[in-house]
C-alpha cells in the first residue's frame, strides 16, 4: 500500500534534488515536484510504502526540512500538493490566482432576443462570461426543461454577439458533442456525484464548473473534483450554492464559511452562486458582497430581462439594471480588499 508523502527542503532547490535521490530507490515511485518559490523552499511530492523507516530515512537527510504524510482523500485537488493557485482559462476570461470572474445570465434560453440582450447588458456591467441554461434538470418532469440543442446554438449566437465564453451545463454526457463550442461545462448539484459523467468530462480539457450538492460535504466536493482531475483534466472550478437545510425562508442556505474553507484545502478556484442560494432576487445583492468578502474568486449570477415572466426561476433573477448596482457594490468591496 502506499500512502503520499509531502518532504519540504532546506532551501529552493532541495525539492528536485529528493526527487532525483529517490528515483535511485526502489522503495520509492516519485509522484511529482511542487515549487513553493515564496516561501523559498522546495517541495516533493512523493508516493511511497506506508512504513516509519521511510519518513525516518528521509528526515535524517541533511536537505530535508520536515516531512509529512497526506491524511486527506483527495490528492490532485489538495493544496499541499500544489500550493500556488490555480488559474483556470475560459476564452478570454481568467479565474483564480487573484483574477475574478463575473458570471451571468439567465436560468435558461428562450429566444435569441432575449439570449443575445441579456448577453450584451451584463457585459455593459462587467461580466466576464455569459451564463445561460440548454439543458434544465427541474423537480417536476412537467417544467420546461429547457430547449435543448436549439438553445445551445443560441448561446454561440450571442458569444459571437457579445464577445463573451459561455458556460451552460451537461446532463448526459451522451450530449458532450453538442458541447464542442461551449467555453465552460457546467455539472450541476444533482449531478456533482455522477461519477460516470466527472470520469468523462475528466477526459476532456474543457473547464469544468462544478456545482456542490445540496446535500454534500465539502470533501464529497472536493472528491467530486478529484474524478475529473484523475482523467488528465485539471480545469477545474469549484461552486458554492447553498445547502439544504431545516430553514425554509430561502431556497437554500449560502454557505460562505465553505469559500475559505475550500480556499484553504484546494489550490482550485472557488466561485459562489447567490442565485440559487437563496432564491429570491432581493437577498442575491448581500449574498453577492458576502461571497466577495469570503476571497470568492468569482460569482455566477442569473439576470433576465424580463423575470417576471421567466420561464425557469424568475423568482431569483436580476433585472439588468440591478444586475449592474450588483457589480457595482462588487468592485467596490474587491478595490477595498486590495
């Protein structure tokens, strides 16, 4: 059995010198270097027996600092793995490593008119990439469920309109060729553990935003990542939606304590979702600043021009107008932070 081990060295260089040391031994199998340049010290990250003579024999090296196992069930999405931020690339949106993405748009597509209007006004605003759904997951089988591959080629109709990516989300992964001009491949909640799906967009290299469970822990989160990371795909970006629980004032409970938390066990993006989090349009603006002071590093919010008459969650949807005093509090709470 073998178990990773994190070895820190004295100084800048010692992490590639003990991986080139233990590739001479057939005890250990290197896994992979990790610089950690800022604090001037080397990392390696290895996989070896579960055995106390190697941690002994390794702190016994001149050039070794410290050692310590890796207790967490997730390995690629784990910061001590890989300490610096992840920056993941959508079009020519950024998110992570100090750069924030501003998403928006609607729950779902209804028209070109209205795809291609909304499309145009949050970019006014500020947002980095156009939201908008093809393929809707509903409680009721008798909702609308959205409209499917006809909606999906409106959304290329307004990226093209507007210059922003897009994100929408998968619910087969049977439906992935219909996906080839999509920027960023939503899994929603219901889908976070379906783990035949994660395997297989893990085999692709598009970003993956991926929602948490209404019901899931955030390690089920994080090991939801881990199967798409598995595959050879490292775009990942995670999302916070809020939670179920006992209170029924809102749709469901913002966890911003989970924006830290997962800021502290993944080098991956966090973004928060204030939309579904809490269901109504007049919490999304406080729940919007409070992402944003927690060090979210995006927020994903629905906007419709005409929610009133919505045809999936209009209940929680923006206005453009607000949209725009949204983003508005949002630069001013960023520039504070600074």
């Amino acid at each position: 059995m073998s178990t990773p081990i994190i070895v820190m060295g004295a100084n800048g260089r010692m992490g590639r010198t003990i991986c080139t040391l233990v590739q001479e031994d057939p005890a250990f199998t290197l896994a992979g270097v990790v610089e950690r340049s800022e604090f001037a010290a080397g990392l390696a990250a290895l996989s070896c027996p579960v055995s106390q003579n190697v941690e002994e024999l390794l702190q016994s090296l001149d050039m070794v600092e410290s050692v310590k196992r890796v207790t967490e069930p997730f390995k690629q999405a784990n910061r001590k793995f890989h300490p610096n931020d992840t920056i993941v690339e959508a079009g020519p949106a950024r998110i992570g490593g100090g750069y924030f993405a501003m998403i928006a748009g609607p729950c779902s597509v209804e028209s070109e008119e209205q795809i291609v209007g909304i499309a145009k006004a949050v970019k006014e605003s500020g947002a980095t990439i156009l939201r908008g759904g093809a393929f809707k997951p509903r409680t009721s089988p008798y909702a609308f469920q959205g409209m499917g591959a006809d909606g999906l080629r409106l959304l290329e109709i307004a990226k093209q309109e507007s210059g922003l990516p897009i994100v929408t989300e998968i619910m087969n992964i049977n439906a992935l060729d219909l996906f080839e001009n999509v920027d960023v491949i939503q899994v929603g909640a219901r889908n976070m553990q379906n783990f035949d799906l994660l395997k297989e967009l893990g085999k692709t290299r598009k970003p993956i935003l991926l929602k948490r469970g209404l019901a899931n822990t955030l390690q089920e989160l994080l090991m939801s990542a881990e199967y798409i990371m598995s595959e050879g795909n490292e775009n990942v970006v995670l999302c916070e939606r809020g939670i179920r629980t006992f209170e029924t004032c809102t749709r469901n409970t913002m966890d911003i304590s989970a924006i830290p938390v997962l800021h502290e066990l993944s080098h991956l993006p966090v973004v928060a979702d204030p939309s579904h989090a809490t269901g109504k349009s007049r919490y999304v603006s406080a729940m919007a600043c409070a992402a944003v002071a927690a060090g979210a590093d995006g927020l994903m919010i629905e906007v419709h021009n005409d929610p009133e008459h919505a045809l999936c969650d209009g209940a929680q949807s923006l206005t453009p107008a607000q949209f725009d005093e949204v983003s508005r509090k949002v630069n001013a709470i960023r520039e504070a932070l600074v």
